[in-house]
C-alpha cells in the first residue's frame, strides 16, 4: 500500500465513529449526539474559549487532540459518564483500538496521533487538562439546552454533577467552571 | 452579556449545524451524513493530508477554517453540489448567515472567524485552496465506499464528475486528485 492508501484507508475507517451514539442529546433534544459531531463541536469549543484557560495554550494542538480523541470509541463504545462500565476492561478495549485504528497509518502519522491520545488521555499537559475540561462541559450545556438531557436519564443530582464532573471541568478552566456552575445550581433547585 | 456569554450563546448556536444534512451518505449508506460530522471528518483529513499540498501550509489554519466553513449552512441550509440552486441567491443567504452567526461571538472574535471564512471562500491563498480541494474530496470518498450514494442520486456521469469537480480538487490538492481520478474512473467504468 502507498502511503495515501493508507492515510485514505484510515480516514474511511474513522467515518464509523458517526455512528457511535452518546448519552447527550442535541441542544434541541431530537435525537442522540454522535462522538464525530461532538468531536467537532469540541474542537469549536477549543477554538472559542483557549483564552480562558490558565496558562496561554498551543490552542493547535488542544484542537488536534480533540479531533483524534474518541476515535478508540469506533471500537469500545462510548462510556456515558455517569453509566456504570468495567474501568479496567475499557482501557484495555480502548488500549487495542488505539493501536488497531491508528495503526492503519503510516507509521510516524501512527505514532504522532497515538503521542497526542496519549497526551490527552494522561491529562497532565495544560493542553490535555483545558481538552478534557472542555469535553467535560459540553454535555452540561446540551442539557442546560435541551431541559435536563442525559441528567434525567442517569438521575443525576446537583450533587452527583458537582463531585464527579465539576472538579473536572474546574481542573483545567476554571474560570468556565465559574460561569457553568451556578447555571447548573439553578438548573437542579429549578427541579426542588 | 459577558465575554463568556457570548462566546457560549454561539456555541449553543452552532449545535444546529448537527441538523443540516448533506447529499452525501456515511460510508456504510446508512443515512445522510450532516454538516457538523462532515466538518469533523474534514478537518481529519486536513491533518492526515496537509502534507501533499503542492507548498509547506499552515495546517492549524486549514483546520480552522474547515471547522468553521459550513456554519453558514444553519441559515442557508447545504446546497448540493449536483442539484440546482440560484447561485446568487444562495450567496446573499450565506453572506447574512455568516453576519448573523459569526456576529453572536465578542467583537474580536467574530471579525478573526469572518476573515478565515472569507478567506476560505475566496479560495486564493494555499490554505483555502487545500481546504477546498479536501472538502470536495470528502463526498467522492464516501460515494466510492458506499456504492455510489450522490452519483446515483443525481445521476452523475464520470464527464459530469471530471468536469465539474475534478478540477476543484486538483486546484489544491494535485496528488490527491491523481490518487482518487483512477478510483473514481473504474467505478463508472463498472457501471457501463
């Protein structure tokens, strides 16, 4: 194979990830968001808001980590946030995903994407923390959107929301956690 | 409103780009792909593909634009690229779409967003020229793997597709142009 059978036989490849179905809804509530559209939204998200983040970002590379980052889910399925899953069996799913998906690449592409998955999925670089705080936020938006969305699904209480995913969000943008937060607090007093 | 207000009204708002569908399929046929998904998809190939631009691009900047250039779509809806449809008239649409759309963000924002769509559409620096040549790539690759998809639809010939969108991708994006013509030839060739 040539190296643009390759790159061509990975980007059909990924065309799957539009049919992997999320637990959030679309802002208007009609249907089930996809990891490919949410993965899109996200980079938007990345673009709009690398100003608010601590330290000044190579916002480039927030954007190329979120394009690439729910590609494993081709394979392992999205893991809804607040669902119960195997932690230990879906790293390893998502472990073989990434070396079977990006392996379709040429080999430096390959190791180039797998180093940015890597990147994000340590979430220590400022990069990675403002990338999986924002994949952490867009989800409260739908629902503030859409009335509720996947917090009515799960049961999710204030509290739920404010120890699991807060902390999250807070971790790399915090000043978007401060915006987001007493949304959210209405949110839940609105529904006693 | 404040700063982050704005930049979160916007994204809100782009959400209903998810809505606007294409004339192209997934991959698998399974149904009509939309805008936000494609966006994403494109944006992909941007980073796996910058490399067989005829000169060195700023990559970040095609993503950029690629993640941004349908958003006018939410207004003026996806103009098939086969179908019939006043040219001028669509134009007025997109051009107070992308008042509407870009003009929801902080000031600074919304003019920095506007010039890369301008950009984009006026398809004359390297950048434009690659990302545009990529985004009329996209639909061919996903009619090739599902069978046919739009050509059918529309009842495309290979002359129609040499003539009318050959030349697009080849403006860009030479080397890719000379990887899928031979694909595309043998499929209508296997038509009869």
């Amino acid at each position: 194979m040539s190296r643009l059978d390759q790159q061509m036989a990975f980007l059909t490849e990924v065309d799957r990830l539009k049919s992997v179905l999320r637990a959030t809804t679309l802002c208007d509530g009609s249907r089930m968001e996809n990891s490919a559209e949410h993965s899109w939204h996200i980079a938007l998200y990345a673009l709009v808001l690398a100003e608010h983040a601590e330290t000044p970002l190579d916002t480039a590379k927030v954007i190329k980590m979120l394009l690439l980052h729910d590609l494993v889910e081709i394979d392992a399925g999205d893991a809804p946030v607040f669902g119960t899953h195997d932690t230990e069996a879906l790293a390893v799913q998502e472990q073989a995903a990434a070396i079977r998906i990006f392996g379709l690449l040429p080999d430096d592409q390959a190791q180039a994407f797998r180093a940015l998955w890597d990147e994000f999925e340590a979430n220590e670089s400022p990069e990675a923390q403002f990338a999986k705080s924002i994949d952490r936020m867009q989800p409260p938006m739908q629902n503030l959107a859409s009335g509720g969305g996947s917090w009515i699904d799960y049961d999710v209480t204030q509290n739920m929301f404010e120890t699991r995913i807060g902390p999250k969000i807070n971790t790399g943008a915090p000043k978007i956690w401060a915006w987001l937060q007493p949304k959210v607090a209405a949110f839940f007093a609105g529904r006693g």
